[in-house]
C-alpha cells in the first residue's frame, strides 16, 4: 500500500463521522477564538500573550499555529479530508494544551484542568487510527485511488476494485 493510499484510507464505517463533524466544529471554533477573535475569544494579540506567559515564546507566532492547526484541522475533520494528518497534528497540539496550559491545574475543568484537552486528545487519536470513515472526502479519494490502480493478467490491463 503506497503512503497515499495509507493516508487516505480509512475504515469502511460511519462510526468515525459521528466523531470527526462535533470534534471538527470544536476545533474550528477554539481555531477561530484564537485567529480571529471570535466567539469571545482574544485574538492573536491577546492569545500570543497568554501563550508567551506560559514560556511558549514566540507567543503570537505560537498561537498563530495552534489556532491555525486547530481552525483547518477543524475543518479537514469536518469535511473529512487528510483526516489523519489533520487528527495527529491536532493531536500534538492538545498534548502541548494540556501539558503547558492546564497540567497543574489537576484534571478537572472546573479548577483549569486538562480533562477537556484530553477527551479531544483522545477523539483526535481515535481518527489518527480509524481515518474519516464513510461520508468522507478521503473516502472518495481512496475509492478513486483503487479504481484506478491498473495490474494485468495475461498481459491484459484491468482496474482493481476494492468493496466497501
């Protein structure tokens, strides 16, 4: 299987969409607090000093990552498009949240704990493994991408197809 087809392919369930659009809508929303403004949040300005307060320095170039990992990554979820690259770079960047920005605080929300960033930890590592599953532009790409792969028989070309 070449590194585009492991990229792409997913399993053949819906499970995965019931994870990937609420998680997908999270991320583009936190993204968006954090690039933008939106929705209550402090912008790169505000953000970078936050981040710079934690010793992630550059603090607006920092926050400018995370948001922008966290706002596309969000997307690619929803849409379900190189699921698993999008999955484990918001994966890494909810480690880094927990660790630095809500470590000390124990694992309760409720006192500034990392009980949130680790469940969205948990659901970006669950579709690092299982890809977007069905409903799913990967899923279209891998279709695309079996259809197309060629092999011969008796020196006759024909298409492999994969059931889904």
């Amino acid at each position: 299987m070449s590194i585009v087809n492991r990229i792409f392919a997913s399993t053949a369930s819906w499970s995965p969409l019931a994870l990937r659009v609420p998680l997908g809508i999270i991320f583009i929303a936190h993204g968006a607090q954090k690039l933008f403004g939106s929705f209550g949040g402090y912008g790169l300005s505000g953000t970078g000093q936050y981040f710079a307060s934690l010793g992630l320095e550059p603090g607006v170039t920092m926050a400018a990552l995370a948001g922008g990992v966290e706002f596309f990554g969000g997307l690619a979820l929803v849409f379900g498009v190189l699921t698993r690259p999008a999955s484990l770079a918001l994966a890494f960047t909810m480690l880094v949240a927990a660790v630095t920005a809500h470590g000390a605080n124990g694992l309760f929300l409720d006192n500034g704990g990392y009980e949130y960033a680790l469940a969205l930890l948990g659901g970006s590592v669950s579709l690092l493994i299982t890809g977007a599953g069905r409903g799913s532009v990967d899923e279209l790409i891998t279709r695309k991408l079996a259809y197309s792969e060629v092999e011969t028989v008796d020196s006759k070309p024909y298409r492999v197809s994969v059931q889904h």
